[in-house]
C-alpha cells in the first residue's frame, strides 16, 4: 500500500488539556491505519485522549474530502504526533503556610491523512 505523502492534508487541536505523553500512546495505535479502521479502534479504547483525537482525525478528513476532493475510504493516516503546549501553573495550600506548585500539562495534536494509490 503506497502513500503518496506529497498531498497530505492536516488538522491541528491546539492547547488541548492533556498531557502529549497520555496523547502520544493513543496516537501510536493508529499512525499508519487507514481513515476506518482508526474510527474503529478510537471508539473502543478505554482513553480520554480518544475523544480530541477523534475530532482532529475528523476534521482532517474533512479538509481532506472538501479542499482536495478525496475519498474518505482511500485517506491513510501519515503523520500523527503529539507536540507539547504551554503548562498552566496552580498552586496548592499545604501545611504551615506553604504553597506547592501544581503544573497543568497542555498538547497540541497534529494528525495528517494523505491517499493511497490503490483504495481497498
């Protein structure tokens, strides 16, 4: 199954309230799947990553379909990676007047879909 990467199309979710380590593991599971089998998998597993990552693979689909005019069934995803965001910091009261810092990890979510040469 060749993939023509010359003609990838992307979506990005910025600022996303999740740690990339958490993403990335999900992420891993369906780099190199195609666009039905990916839907397939997210819906199941047992993450809360699952939910923006399905949005993104969606919407670049979608681009995918009304930018460039391809099929749904023949999209492969070609890239798909996890960079890491801004961290929000909080702070926590703890004993004797102390505060400890909290950190808020954000990602951004970049997926890319490109066609193959031979649908299935």
């Amino acid at each position: 199954m060749a993939v023509d990467t010359s003609a990838q199309v992307k979506a990005v979710a910025r600022y996303i309230r999740m740690s990339p380590h958490k993403v990335r593991r999900v992420l891993d599971q369906i780099r190199g799947l195609s666009y039905r089998e990916a839907l397939i998998i997210l819906e199941f597993m047992p993450y809360r990553s699952c939910q923006p990552i399905l949005k993104v693979l969606r919407s670049a689909v979608a681009n995918a379909e009304h930018n460039q005019g391809f099929s749904p069934a023949s999209l492969v995803i070609s890239e798909a990676y996890a960079d890491q965001g801004p961290t929000l910091r909080r702070f926590r009261p703890r004993a004797q007047g102390r505060a400890y810092q909290i950190r808020k990890p954000t990602c951004h979510i970049t997926i890319a879909v490109a066609p193959t040469a031979d649908p299935d």
